[in-house]
C-alpha cells in the first residue's frame, strides 16, 4: 500500500536507534585495588606498621633495663608481624563503607593466621626448650658438686680450646722448703706463655686457686674457662733442679705432651722458654720469629733465688713485703740487668706505701727509681711503663706526661693483669672513664677468679655511682678471698650512700683491715652515736695521720665539718696521699665540698684547674688484639646482639663487660668458701690494686 493510501489516523513507526556496545571489562587489578582504596586497607596496614615499631622499641627498652629474657622480644617481634596479616584482612572486611558483620570467609582467614602465629610460637619454645636441655645435658656431664655448681657451669663458657692455665708446681724436695720455687716457676711459664698472641693465658691468681687440691681436671677446666692445663712438679738439690711438665685437654682429660729436664740452676730461664716452645708445638701452635721466647741468659743463679724469694714474699703481710723488698734488692746487685727484679721491686716499693712506717712522699721517689730502672732494661715493660704513670699523677701531677705513659702501657698490648689494672687507675686518674672500666674488664678476663679484680672493678663502680653494680663485684671479692681487706668497707660506704646505717654499720664490724676505724667513723656518725663515731675517728688519726690523710678528710666530710675537711685535704696533698687522685674528684662523699672555693684552689695545687686532666680519649688496642675476644662468653655477646631483633647498645666492649661480669660472678660464687691465696694484707701479687 502506497503511502498516500494509508489510512489516516495510524502513524509510520521511527526506526530505533543502533544497540550500544557492552562495556569494557575492568582488569582484576584495578577492581582490588578500589576495594582496597575503598575499605582503606593501605591505611590500616601503614598505622599498624608505625604502631609495631614503636611497640617493639618499647619493649625493647623495657626488656633491657629490666634484663628480660632475649626471648620475650622474639616472641613479640613474632606476634606483632603475624598481626599484620591479621589487620589487612580486619580491614577488607570492616574498612570504610564495608559490612560490618563477620562472614564466614573472615571467620576462616583468622583462623588459619592465628594456627600459624600458634606454630611459630611453639617452635620458638621448644627450640629454647631443647637448647636449655643440651646446656643441661653438658653440664651434667661434668659432674657438678651440687646444685649451685650445675647453675654456675650454665651460666659459666666451656672451656675454651684457645686459652690455657698453668697450676702452681708440687715442689717434691726433700725437705719440702722449695715451694716459693715450684711457684715462682710456674709463674714465669704463665709469663712466657702469655708472649704467644694465638693463647690466652689464664692470669696466676685464678690458677693458684688450685694449690694443694686434688681436683678433677675436667671441672678446673670449666672453672677456669681453659682448654688446657699445664701442671709440673720441681725438685731441687743444691744448683741442681729437676723438672717435669705436663699438657692436658680438659675436654678429655688425655695427656698430650709432657717432658722431664734435669738442669743446672743458672739454666731456669731458658728452660722456661724451652717447655713453652713445646707446649706451643704439642697445641700446633706456629710461633712468629717476633713472638718465639728469647734466650734469657742467667748469670747468677742466687740472684734468680733471691728474686722468687723476694716476688713470693709480696703475698705476705706488711713485715713479709718489707723481707721481700731487701731479698729483690740482694737479686739485682747479683743481677743488674734482671727487668723481672726491677719490675716486682717497684711493686714491692708500691706495697709498702700501705704501711706507717713508709709515707708516700719518701716511697714515691723510689717507685721512680726502679721503674726506671725496669724500663731502662726492658722499654717493652708496659707494666713499668703504668708505675710510672701513676706517679707522675699522684706525686708530680703532672698530667700530661702521666698521659704519654698511658699511650706506651696501652700500646705494647700487654696481658698481664697485674699491669692492666695498674694502667687501669692510671686511666682513671686522667679521667679516661670508661677506658678504666675496659681494662679493668680485660684484666678480669685473663683472671677470672682473682678478688683484686672483682675488687678494683667494684671501687671504680663505686666512685662512678653506680652502686648496684659496685656492690656485686665487691661481694665477688669478697665470696673468692673472705679476709680481703677493704670489701667490706666499700660495701658499708654504699650502704650509706643508700642511707641503709644499720646495714652500713654491720658491714664495717666485718671489715678486719686498716680501713676498719674508718668506716665505723662513718657508720656511728649516721646512728647518731657521735661519742662513738669521735673514737674512731680519733683511732683513725693515730694510726694514719701519715699515710691516709685523705679518709680523714672524708670522714669529717661526711660529719659536716668542712673547715677541718680541708685541713686534712690540703695534709693530704703535701703529703701525696695515694688515693687522692681518684678519690678528691670522684669520691661521692666528697660532693658536699666541691663547690666551696678552696676546693678549687685545691684543684689549681694538683694542676687540676681546668677540671680533669687534659688526655685523648685512647683505643684501647691491647684489648682489641686479645685472643680471648674471639672466643667464649664474648663472641656469645656478639651473637645475642647480632642474632636478634634488638640492637647494639654502646661498644662491643660494653656488651662484652655485662656478659663477663655475670660469668665470672657466677665462678666466684663456686669458690666463696676458699681462701684466696693472697694473704689479708696483700692485694694480688701482694701489690695493692691501688698504690
């Protein structure tokens, strides 16, 4: 039908428009992330981030000051790392504009992350469980005595494969009267032994512990921390000696090495140097040209008698000291040019300085002397080189050389202990803190069960104020050497210092030394028993008017009485007081003074006017090329500090310091009910940590 023939009233249907394409499929990616972007995901996840490391640093501080377990930050840093899993999927779920109920995919997702967290837990736990049995295991082993000896063997090193100890000699004459020689022997081998860098050479105090017992070799390892023991015995008949030396693995108690020699007295020296050598070749040792022992001719064998009659002598009371000083004299107008004889008469010289009878201003100059006299023979002397230090600071103050002295003792890397914790005061003297604690912490390595070391280690605690350490190392002194003098004492000064006067005053009855009267001073002064405290003091001024004027001042000091305070200071800086150095600066009793002006004009008489003295701060390189830092409780403190989460607080040495002062602690406590070999007057060696 023609369009003109349609019928009017119906309309032509309009074509409909084309049919739009179908819209581009969205990539996956871009749909998670709207959803992410949508419910915030990212921003819930980097909150929880900042969140979990300030967390864990909390926790870390805390964990820290209060000596937690290094477990308690694993198991932290493990929960707060599975829980950001568990936020990302909080927030898929509960993020902005989502739903917030819980659906059973979500239910499932932490589910499964919580099992895992559970996982890791346990598998920490066992881990550490089965790490404590085979420590256990170890332990039992050994057969500790007790209870308390399997404590202190967990918490002590095994022995160690590098470090050895040489036990006093059995001395087998006939008539039993050479045991100052069968010492004197196995001192000069842990001399000779110590020249080898591969070694660490337990120190003679710690190793004499053992005189006269019958122990099992396997537990004087353990105590020791030695790999190695070397024992002997010495017979001697006129200028003729016999001996016999043996090396054996404490790990199996299987003799490796031993040897008799039959010689002539003249010839003892360089029969030391011979049985090192063989030591060293039984311990596969290779000996450098410059470390390799040097022929040490001897001239006169009487001279060599006199000399250990007179260093064994120094273990002994004030009249033994002053024998011994006369007998070291007789060695070197024998011998000249013996450096051993130099080096223990000045010691010896440093001794008698405790005693009425020998004032610092008159002993000082011979100090000088035969420091001197060391160093002329052997510039290598590091422990001449520390004498000598000491008294260009106590008797010279002269600051500067004193500080060239410390530079020569540090550099020649020496390992003995006896020189270490001399060099040890001489860096506190010149203000170099915490080079003393380092050296005084070397020295305690090389000699761990020696109550001078616990004992130095808590004075300078103390004159630094920090009183919950100086009293642990002091009670570890006192627990190795029970008739130690002065322990006591410097407990009591804490204990005031906490204002505990009861406690303080318990502590000074116990003390049994020169330092008795002087403390009760103190203690009766703070019960208020001041007719008490006047006596003592009063005891105190007669019997060391001369030679400790300085304990004087403090006493009257800490009574209030400032005007004869300072009379007593400035006796004691004419009279050059040992102890003023450290003591007049650092001494918490003294604080009261030091902002009176005569203090300062004190300070201008010492050469002190500009504050402490002027020193570099020095490396302390004998300690960074020690054996023993690679080895033992120190390369364990390396790995806590690497191994886990928290980081390096301070210095190696720092660390090192709080895991050797545990260990040996804990060794000390084994030995408390043994008398140190050293007598009540004498300090190490017979040589006063301070002279």
């Amino acid at each position: 039908m023609d369009p003109e023939t349609e019928p009017p009233g119906e309309i032509a249907a309009e074509p409909s428009p084309p049919a739009a394409p179908p819209p581009a499929a969205t990539p996956w990616w871009l749909r998670l992330w709207g959803r992410i972007h949508e419910h915030r995901v990212a921003q819930w996840v980097v909150a929880y981030a900042a969140t979990a490391y300030a967390a864990l640093h909390l926790t870390e501080m805390v964990a820290d000051a209060f000596e937690w377990p290094h477990l308690v930050l694993r198991v932290v840093t493990v929960l707060l790392f599975a829980g950001a899993p568990i936020v990302a999927t909080l927030a898929w779920y509960h993020g902005h504009r989502a739903n917030h109920r819980i659906s059973g995919p979500e239910l499932a997702i932490l589910a499964v992350l919580l099992m895992i967290a559970a996982a890791l837990l346990s598998m920490l736990h066992w881990g550490g469980r089965a790490a404590e049995s085979v420590h256990a295991a170890s332990a039992a082993a050994t057969g500790p005595a007790n209870a308390t000896d399997a404590a202190a063997m967990q918490a002590s090193a095994s022995p160690d494969a590098g470090t050895i100890a040489v036990l006093p000699f059995a001395d087998l004459s006939a008539a039993q009267d050479q045991g100052y020689f069968a010492d004197g022997m196995a001192e000069e081998l842990i001399d000779v032994l110590a020249r080898i860098p591969q070694l660490r050479v337990i120190g003679r105090t710690s190793a004499f512990q053992f005189k006269g017992r019958a122990g099992d070799l396997r537990e004087i390892g353990s105590r020791l921390g030695a790999g190695y023991v070397v024992e002997g015995s010495v017979r001697k008949a006129d200028a003729h000696i016999r001996v016999t030396a043996q090396l054996i693995d404490t790990h199996s108690g299987t003799h490796l090495w031993s040897e008799s020699y039959d010689r002539e007295l003249g010839d003892v020296l360089n029969l030391q140097d011979q049985i090192a050598s063989s030591i060293a070749r039984a311990l596969q040792l290779t000996i450098h040209a410059a470390d390799a022992p040097s022929p040490r001719p001897m001239h006169n064998s009487e001279a060599y008698t006199f000399y250990l009659r007179g260093r064994a002598a120094l273990d002994g009371d004030i009249h033994s000291i002053n024998q011994g000083v006369l007998d070291l004299q007789q060695a070197l107008a024998l011998e000249p040019g013996y450096t051993r004889a130099a080096e223990a008469l000045a010691l010896a010289y440093l001794s008698q300085m405790n005693s009425p009878e020998h004032p610092a201003a008159r002993m000082w100059p011979l100090v000088d002397g035969a420091a001197r006299r060391a160093l002329q023979l052997d510039p290598r002397s590091a422990l001449a080189h520390a004498i000598l230090g000491l008294k260009y600071a106590s008797f010279d103050f002269d600051w500067p050389a004193a500080n060239a002295e410390l530079q020569r003792a540090l550099a020649l890397d020496s390992r003995d202990a006896v020189a270490l914790y001399n060099t040890s005061w001489l860096a506190f003297d010149l203000g170099l803190y915490d080079e003393s604690l380092r050296l005084q912490d070397v020295s305690l390595v090389i000699d761990p069960l020696s109550p001078d070391a616990h004992q130095n280690g808590g004075i300078i605690y103390y004159l630094l104020g920090d009183f919950d350490a100086a009293e642990r190392e002091l009670r570890a002194s006192a627990n190795l050497g029970p008739h130690f003098e002065e322990n006591h004492t410097y407990l009591g000064l804490v204990q005031l210092l906490r204002n505990k006067p009861q406690a303080a005053l318990e502590e000074m009855l116990a003390e049994q030394g020169g330092m008795r009267d002087f403390g009760l001073a103190l203690a009766f002064h703070s019960l208020g028993r001041h007719a008490d405290s006047d006596a003592a003091l009063a005891r105190l001024i007669r019997d060391s008017g001369e030679t400790a004027p300085c304990n004087i001042a403090i006493v009257y000091a800490y009574r209030g009485e400032r005007q004869q305070a300072f009379q007593w200071l400035d006796r004691a800086v004419t009279l050059r007081d040992p102890s003023l150095g450290y003591k007049f600066r650092k001494d918490p009793m003294l604080v009261p003074l030091r902002t009176d002006p005569r203090y300062h004009a004190l300070l201008e008489r010492m050469h002190l006017g500009g504050g402490a003295p002027a020193a570099s701060r020095l490396p302390v390189r004998c300690a960074l090329r020690l054996a023993v830092f690679r080895r033992d409780g120190f390369l364990r403190c390396r790995r806590i500090a690497t191994r886990g989460a928290r980081p390096a607080r301070g210095s190696f040495f720092s660390r090192a310091r709080s895991t050797a002062r545990h260990r040996y602690q804990a060794a000390s406590e084994r030995c408390g009910a043994q008398r140190a070999p050293n007598s009540a007057s004498a300090r190490g060696r017979g040589i006063p940590l301070r002279p």
